[in-house]
C-alpha cells in the first residue's frame, strides 16, 4: 500500500461519520458538510445535480488550499477525487470556498462519505500532511 493511500486512510478512519443529505425540492441532492475537530467552526453544503458537485464552505482556513474525495470506509477502505483533478479549490481572506466540477458518475449509493481536506503546504498533491476538515455521509 503507498504511502498516500495510508496516509488518507488514517485522516478518513479518524473522522466521524456524521452528516445528513437530503432531496432537494428541484430534483438534486444536499449534502450538509460538519466540521472535524481541526475546523470547529468549518460549514458548508454540496450539492449533487445533472451530473455535478457544487460545494459551498464557510469558516475554513483563509487563503488554504482544500482537495474534495469520495471516501468509502466498508469494506475496503478506498477513495476517489471528486469530480476532475486535481479536485481542488483555495479559499478566500475570509475562509469561504467553492468548488464545482463536473461528475462522471453520482457518487450517492456508490460512497459513503464526501470529505475536504486541507493541504498546510498549498500543494493539492501532498496527501501525507493533510487534515480532514469537513465531511457528510452520502
């Protein structure tokens, strides 16, 4: 197993599963995204429709880079970007992010659990120092 995928898995054990989704009155699907420890006062909701993730986030880290995965714990832990490499969006001064792409699939059925994940480093590729920062059972 590499190293990232370790890496990942460990942020991923370590989170909660908690989060709700629903449908919305137009035919999509909210998810509402909690803070982990490391965010406390982290929100923010995605929104899964015609094929695309639209993310919305408050009260993360300022001016921080964030990569969004598909994360599935049972029965074999594995993950997947979501949406289009390199499944990233950077916050603003005041901490609020947004992230939209396109998805091949939906990942409602098929996952878990969307979470975002901050890069200290601001490279989207280092998955060894990252923190789980928001998350939502799908």
């Amino acid at each position: 197993m590499n190293t990232y995928l370790k890496q990942f898995i460990v942020v991923a054990s370590v989170l909660l599963f908690t989060g709700s989704f629903s449908f919305s009155d137009v035919g999509g699907v909210k998810a509402d995204l909690t803070a982990t420890k490391a965010h406390p006062n982290a929100n923010g909701t995605a929104h899964f429709k015609d094929g695309k993730i639209d993310i919305q986030t408050k009260g993360l880290k300022p001016d921080s880079v964030y990569t969004v995965w598909f994360v599935n714990m049972k029965p074999k832990k594995h993950e997947t970007g979501a949406g289009q490499p390199p499944y990233m969006f950077k916050t603003d001064s005041n901490g609020n992010g947004t992230y939209a792409s396109a998805l091949n699939e939906s990942p409602v059925g098929k996952w878990e659990m969307i979470m975002i994940v901050l890069h200290p480093d601001g490279n989207p590729a280092d998955m060894k120092n990252m923190i789980g920062a928001l998350k939502a059972k799908l």
